[in-house]
C-alpha cells in the first residue's frame, strides 16, 4: 500500500484488499467483568479505567446492551449497513475481559456471535494473562471453519515500571507467549498501546514500536492516554502530578511511533474518540478523526512514513570498526 501513497498500514486498506470489499465492526456486549475488577488480581482496576468504562458509551452501544447477543449483532449489523459502512462484519467483543469466563461458556456466546451470514468472524478484546491454551485451542478451532479471529490485547505499554504505576497486574511476557501460541492457531493478534501515561517518556514510547515490532504483532490500535471521571488517574490529575499531552503533542509521538515501527504492522487506530460526559481531558480528542490528518501532515512535512526509521542493530554493511 505504500506505493499507492499511504503513509502508513492502514488496516481498513489490507481489509478491502484481502476480502475484497468493505468490512466493519459491530460492538457487542456480552457482560464480561475482569480480573482486575473482580478480586481475582485487584479491586482497583487500572488507574485509567472507569469501572470497564461502562457508563461512557455512545448511542449505537447504548442502543444494544441490555438485549441477547444474537439480537445485538443483528441491530448493529443493520445499523451500520445502513449507514454504508460495509458489507461484511466482524463482531467486535468489547467491554471487560472478554475471555474471562469458563471455556463452554465463551463458545456458547461466540456461536451466537457468529450466527449471522454477514459476520465473517471475531475481534474479541481482552487481557494477555486470561488466554490459557484451552480458550485458544477454541478460538483457534473457529479459524479452520474459516472464521477469521482477531484477539485484541490490551497490554497498553511494554514497559514493566508502567504497568506497575497503572496497576494492570500483568507484564509483556504473557503477550509474548499469546503472539506465539496465537499464530500457531491462525489467530490474528491486535495490541491495545497507550500513548502519554505517566511516566513514561517520549524515548520510551519509541522503544515500544521497536519491541512490538519484534514480536510479529498483526496490528495495533494507538490510543492517548484520557483522563476520566472517577478514576485514580482523575485523581493524580487533579493533584498536579500527571499532565496530559497536547494534541500537536501527540501527533509527534505518533509519527516518531510509526517511523519507528515495522512497515508490515497493520494500524486499525491512531487515536481514540471520548464524549465530554466522562472526560475531564484531554478535550481535544472529542473526535478522533481531527487526530489523523495531522499525523499525516507531519509524516509529509518530514518526509517519512512508518517504518522510514525501523532498525534493529547494525547492518552487514555498518560492520566496520570506525576506529
């Protein structure tokens, strides 16, 4: 894609190109909590997450979560045909850890997610600690029906001393074996990174592309880091000890993420849209789509695209002592 002038992976491109039309996702609630809610790992959450962000949902999501499954991915299938958004679907599993559950318990809601002849599979977002061989074995059995299967983690940094600071319970090496055990399977992998949490610096973020592009990643969704109402991170926000960044800000760290990641990692977002009726900042992603023609723009003022920068040690070439 990059010879038709892209910039950058995007996945909407490899999706048309790979099935041959338009593919959307449909959101569906199936009331998943999560570990880090629960007990079983903590009470607390991350210090970002506003109770699995529940309360903080638009109107199409609003519309289906009280009804079954089958009947959510109806409406949502025909909601967004209508809206010209495509013409197949993946079910995309949102809201807590969507893999938490016993394994008779998750085919039972992945079949009737599947159960609608314009679903071509599942984007099933989740934690990297709760994808034991079993639930695996089962998504992956979904693959040879001919399903394609997305596991979206959310592992949020690479960096052990943030996932620390942000209570996520869990480091990089259960995403590591996911990567691996996922694509023996013919599991596609998606990784949830934020960008501006606390602590964590710009040459840090650099290093992030570096490793993930390492792992053989298929695809990533980039988000800033918001501060909602009700969190520990509202707290720390208030107080004066974490600072947002700027939308110019986090255009930079965008592209210098993207010149420095491998040119073969699909991107599904660069930014995340937040109504104002849980957010206290950053107000300038109210609209996530204001995000992408700056990071494009900046990509074109430097000129350079993703991967421009990807480089993992020396080359054959650059073995040579200067000295």
């Amino acid at each position: 894609m990059y010879k038709e002038g892209y910039l950058y992976a995007k996945y909407g491109v490899y999706a048309r190109k790979t099935h041959g039309c338009n593919i959307f996702k449909v959101p569906m609630n199936a009331g998943f909590t999560c570990p880090n809610w629960d007990g079983r790992l903590s009470s607390e959450g991350c210090i970002y997450c506003p109770n699995l962000a529940r309360q903080f949902t638009y109107d199409s999501f609003r519309r289906v979560i009280e009804i079954g499954i089958k009947e959510q991915v109806a409406d949502q299938v025909d909601y967004y045909k209508k809206k010209g958004a495509g013409d197949k679907a993946l079910v995309y599993i949102a809201f807590g850890t969507n893999t938490y559950l016993p394994v008779y318990e998750l085919m039972e809601i992945f079949d009737k997610a599947l159960d609608h002849p314009d679903v071509i599979g599942l984007s099933i977002g989740t934690r990297p600690d709760c994808l034991p061989d079993e639930v695996l074995d089962l998504l992956g059995g979904y693959v040879k029906k001919g399903y394609e299967i997305w596991l979206e983690i959310g592992q949020q940094s690479v960096h052990y001393h943030t996932e620390e600071r942000i209570n996520r319970r869990h480091g990089f090496a259960e995403a590591m074996r996911v990567v691996e055990e996922a694509h023996k399977r013919g599991i596609l992998v998606l990784m949830f990174l934020i960008m501006g949490l606390p602590y964590e610096t710009p040459t840090e973020m650099i290093e992030t592309a570096r490793v993930v592009s390492t792992l053989g990643i298929d695809a990533l969704k980039l988000y800033p880091c918001l501060v909602m109402k009700g969190t520990r991170l509202a707290e720390e926000y208030k107080n004066g000890k974490y600072r947002p960044v700027s939308m110019s800000e986090y255009a930079s760290i965008i592209v210098n993420f993207l010149e420095h990641l491998s040119p073969y990692v699909l991107i599904q977002r660069i930014s995340k849209d937040c109504g104002l009726d849980g957010k206290i900042v950053p107000e300038w992603n109210t609209h996530r789509f204001l995000v992408g023609p700056r990071v494009e723009k900046l990509l074109m003022i430097r000129g350079t695209r993703q991967g421009s920068k990807y480089k993992l040690g020396l080359t054959s070439e650059e073995l040579k002592p200067l000295v």
